[in-house]
C-alpha cells in the first residue's frame, strides 16, 4: 500500500494551475485583475497565436518593490489581504495569491518592474516554478510581465488548447469584460459614490494587429457600440435602481434584441464579472411575456454593494459570488429591469430591406412558460359575448365559431373610431393611425388581452364560472389523469373544475365564463400537456401565468377567422385598454408598425 507523503511545491502549483489557469484568456484575466489592482491607468496587452506563444501586459500601476519579486511567485503570497477577517471585505480584484505562481509552474514568465517612486526597478524569470535572481532593470514605472510557451512543460494540457483563432476569441471576451467592468460612469448616484467614476485606457492587439483600442474617455454605451456594434447599443435603455446600500445601474436592451443563448448577459458585481443565477434568472423574469421560448435578453448591469453583503471567495476563478441577502437583490434587478421595460413603446416597427423579402408565417408557438409577472392592470374592458347564466344547463358546447369568441360584437366606447381597419389573410389587421400603418396579429393581439382580463377577474376575486349540467369526461393517460388532480385548487381558482372519475378519465365540471363558448375539453387537454411536460413542479406564480396565457390562446380568435367590421373595431380598441399589448403572453409581437416615413421612403417621395 503506498504512503502518504508531501508533494513537492511545483506539483502543487501545476494542479493549482490547473484549477485557475485553464487556457490562455484565464493568464490574461489573472494578469489584468492584477494591473488593475496595482491602480493602473493604462494596460496594454500583446498577444501572439491566440496566447500559446506569448502574452505580455504591460501597465502604468504602482510597480513591485524588487525584494517582493520572488514573493510575487510564491503560492498565497499577496498584497491585498492581512487577515482572516479581510476575506469578508474584499474590495481588490484579486486576493489569492494564486495567479502567478500557477502560471510560473506552467510557463516560462518573465517579470519586470518599477515602483512609480523609485528611479530604477527589477526583473526575474520563472521557467516551470524554476525561479532566477533578480536582476536591475530600467523600464518605465509599471509593470510588465511576459508568459511563454504556455502549458510547454506539461504537454497533455497544450494539446489540449485550440486553435489560435479560438483561443484569440476567448481572450477578446475576457478583454471585453473587463474593458466593459472599468468604464467612466454617466450615471450622477455612481459618481458621486466614487464607483466607476475613472475609465481606463485598454489595448489588445493579436500578433502585431490592434485588435481594439479603448480610450479612458469612452463611456460604457460608447464601449459597448466598440465591441458589439451600433445594432446593439442603438436598442440600449440606461435603468437605475436602489435597494438600501445597493446601487444597480446600466443598460438593458429592446426585446428585439434578443438573443439564442444567455452570453449577451454582462452581470457584474463591484466591477467584477460574475456568473450567477439569482442575478440572471431576475433578468429572465423581467422579460417574461416579452421574449420567446429559448430567447435570452440582452442586458449590461453592474451591481454595487459594501464589499461585506457579497462572497467573492466561492471559485478559484472568482466568476461565482454568494450574496447574503440574495432575495433582495433578486427583486431589485427584476423590478428595475421590469419597470424600465414597462416605460418604453415596445411596439415593433417594421424593417424594410431594399428588397422586400417574404416573411414566415406568424403561427401561435407552442404554450411555453414565459408569461408577463403581475403588473397594473387597466379597467375593466368591455363584456364579452352574452353567456348563459349559471342556472341555465349547458350540455356540450358547440364547436368554436366566430361568435363564440370573446371579441365583443360591439365596440367599447372608449375613443373616436381609427379612421381605417381592414383585415388581409383573415389573420392581420392594417390600421391607420397618426404615426403610419399598424399591422396587427388578430390572434396574438386578442390573446394579450383575454390574458389580461383572466388575471385582473382572478385578481380582483374568485372568477366566474359557468357550470356543466352534465360533466363532460375527458379520457387521460394514468399520468395526466395523476397530474391533473395534484393541480385540483390550482385550476379551481381559474375557473376549470375537474373530479377523478377513476381510471385515466377526469370530469369537467366547471370553466371560466370569460372564455366563451370554447370546448373545456380542448383547453384542459392543452393545460394536460403543459402540466406533464414540466420536470419539477412549478411556483404558484408560474403556474397561474402559464395556465392563464393557456387559456387565453385556446380562446382567442385565430389566424383563419373571418371578423366583422365592428369586430375588428372592437379589437383594435381594446388594444388602448390593456396594460401591455406590445406582446403576447408567448413573447411574440402582436403588431408592426409601418411608419408613414418608411412608407414615403419606399416610393421615394423623400
């Protein structure tokens, strides 16, 4: 059996290397929080064939005395914590002591320094944690430290690497990060509490290219339009919230703006960028109604606190952090972020290319769990079509038809008539109105709006419900009859009433009144659906979301459905009534606006 026994210093800094240095952009990172803590204005990178042969930073900071130089490389030697207790206030970049001694042990590294009050500096190699004597050195005041042949001395790890091309991809994120992190602040509660007030100058070039060149001067919408382009940073909305000690400030973009994956999300906390999931999921929650299923929102926040309401020490790579009071700050993203959106006229406008391109068919997607949180509502909208009272038996509905819909037969009087409506494909409706042609979603837009009244009837007290005389049965699988029976109260309080008949058959009861004439059966099958498709069970608020924009897509009018003139009114007027009509509960957008100016474009009569 083996013993146990001591591993040497140079194993323990290549598994150490291996924990914080993963590939090229982690050296990069590591070497530029260090610059920064050293109150750098100035930090120049270089970099050749995507990090495996060199990167050298180069920064104007406070320098390294030459006797500390060895100690630079010594594991858990550091400058910036004194104590036990420091870990609890962190307010550096880094505090490890970590970084260089991983990279030591893995590169050759050459580092060369200058305090800013001395007349000359020094300098020392470390080849495999293999360390020489310090030597004089004239360069400027900063520091300056190149890495070589990263991983050379362990083989394994640089087959490993990817192309330059990929590996250069990776450093200009880790770039973009911290050129975004470290930007002169616009916003008046930032500057006055000191945070981001100062931008720092950063460069990058990739084998004797520049690849970007930031200017301190540059502001963070000017930075981002730098690394994303004006297609991003021209559909930016600033937001500003405060929450006790916390400040959160930045930008976050137009629904239309959204993205496949969640990358587009710049989350940082004391100008460090982080990874974390209350703070994402507070983001996603925000534009919930607003975003399709698989689209993630773009969004630039930075989260200031006191250094002691965040743990920083989760990671060697410090991208996760615990906060303490984590809930808190949940509701302050989601509210700052939900009431900027609520702000704006999310209202899409029509892109017109030079040559007009088909567009695709605009179907109702598959019910999803994106649903807009509870927001004010507006009054109440006009009755939909008479129903049966309750005391009348029902039997079996009749088959959907248009007047069983809940598009009321006459308009509500709410606002003088838009001048033209017409409806093209039995499925859009053109409206004139003083800004240009509104072409509207029938179903998307009749959708929003009987979600709205589900939610402001079940909000203002128990809604109303139109009884069966005879249960209609609805024929399940053993697990959907199951399912369906956990969510008795919950489709209760919405106005669908169920009962095990035994077997996989379940009774219908009951059923919203507001849905019209719709087959209950119809909508509980697709409530059915939802139900089981969900792996964990989920919060009241998002069941009662998805089960309602259920509903209202089952019930509202559909692509295909003839309306008449006064019901065509009648939609286009409950629009101005509800509280949120730029999007159904789906995310997709119920209208395109043509404006008369793109109109006039297009004939080239400006």
């Amino acid at each position: 059996m083996a013993r146990i026994r001591q591993l040497s210093s140079l194993v323990v800094n290549k598994i150490a290397a291996g924990e914080v240095i993963e590939r090229p952009a982690s050296v990069v990172k590591e070497l530029l929080e260090n610059a920064v803590d050293a109150g750098s204005r100035r930090i120049d990178v270089e970099i050749e064939q995507g990090g495996s042969d060199l990167i050298r930073v180069v920064d104007d900071g406070c320098g390294i005395v030459a006797d500390d130089l060895p100690l630079a490389f010594a594991s858990h030697a550091t400058s910036k914590l004194a104590c036990a207790d420091d870990l609890f206030h962190i307010e550096t970049m880094g505090f490890r002591g970590e970084a260089l001694a991983s990279i030591g042990g893995v590169a050759q590294v050459t580092l060369q320094s200058r305090p800013r009050e001395e007349p000359s500096g020094a300098m020392l190699t470390c080849n495999g944690g293999e360390l020489s004597e310090a030597h004089p050195w004239n360069g400027a005041p900063g520091t300056r430290i190149e890495v070589r042949h990263l991983f050379y001395n362990t083989p394994v790890r640089r087959k490993f690497l990817r192309t330059p091309s990929t590996e250069m991809g990776h450093i200009s994120e880790t770039f973009t990060r911290l050129a975004l992190a470290h930007t002169r602040s616009i916003f008046e509660a930032d500057v006055e509490r000191g945070v981001r007030g100062e931008g720092l100058h950063l460069t990058l070039r990739h084998n004797n290219k520049t690849v970007y060149d930031i200017p301190k001067s540059m502001v963070l919408l000017d930075r981002i339009a730098a690394f994303f382009g004006p297609e991003v940073s021209n559909q930016l909305y600033a937001v500003q919230g405060f929450q006790n000690a916390a400040t959160l400030t930045g930008y976050i973009a137009d629904p239309a703006c959204d993205r496949g994956t969640a990358r587009m999300q710049y989350l940082f906390v004391n100008g460090r960028w982080v990874r974390d999931r209350t703070l994402a999921h507070a983001v996603q929650e925000a534009y919930r109604g607003l975003l399709m299923t698989g689209r993630y929102a773009v969004a630039f926040l930075f989260l200031d606190l006191p250094p002691e309401e965040v743990d920083v020490n989760v990671h060697p790579t410090k991208a996760e952090v615990r906060f303490r009071e984590s809930q808190a700050l949940h509701h302050l993203v989601f509210s700052t972020v939900r009431q900027r959106l609520h702000a704006e006229n999310l209202t899409a406008r029509l892109q017109v290319p030079s040559t007009v391109q088909p567009t695709e068919s605009l179907g109702s997607p598959p019910p999803t769990n994106l649903f807009a949180s509870p927001l004010p509502l507006p009054p109440p909208l006009a009755p939909f079509d008479p129903l049966p009272r309750a005391s009348e038996p029902i039997t079996a509905p009749p088959p959907p038809s248009m007047e069983s819909t809940a598009v009321p037969s006459t308009p509500p009087a709410v606002s003088p008539t838009p001048a033209k409506i017409i409806q093209l494909y039995d499925a859009y409706l053109v409206v004139e109105t003083d800004e240009g042609m509104l072409v509207i979603d029938q179903h998307a837009l009749h959708e929003r709006i009987l979600f709205e009244q589900i939610k402001r009837r079940i909000q203002s007290g128990p809604l109303e419900t139109q009884p069966l005389l005879i249960p209609e049965p609805v024929e399940l699988t053993a697990e959907q009859a199951a399912r369906t029976l956990e969510y008795r109260d919950a489709l209760a309080e919405l106005g669908l009433g169920v009962e095990d008949f035994g077997g996989g058959t379940i009774l219908v009861t009951r059923y919203p009144a507001l849905l019209g004439r719709r087959s209950p059966q119809t909508i509980l099958r697709a409530v059915v659906d939802h139900l089981v498709s969900k792996e964990r069970a989920p919060s009241r608020e998002v069941l009662f979301n998805d089960l309602m924009s259920l509903m209202a897509c089952h019930s509202a009018v559909r692509a295909g459905d003839r309306l008449t003139p006064e019901q065509m009114t009648a939609l286009v007027e409950q629009r101005k009534l509800a509280d949120d009509t730029h999007h159904c509960p789906h995310g997709r957008p119920t209208a395109l606006l043509f404006s008369r100016h793109d109109l006039e474009r297009q004939f080239r009569r400006v």
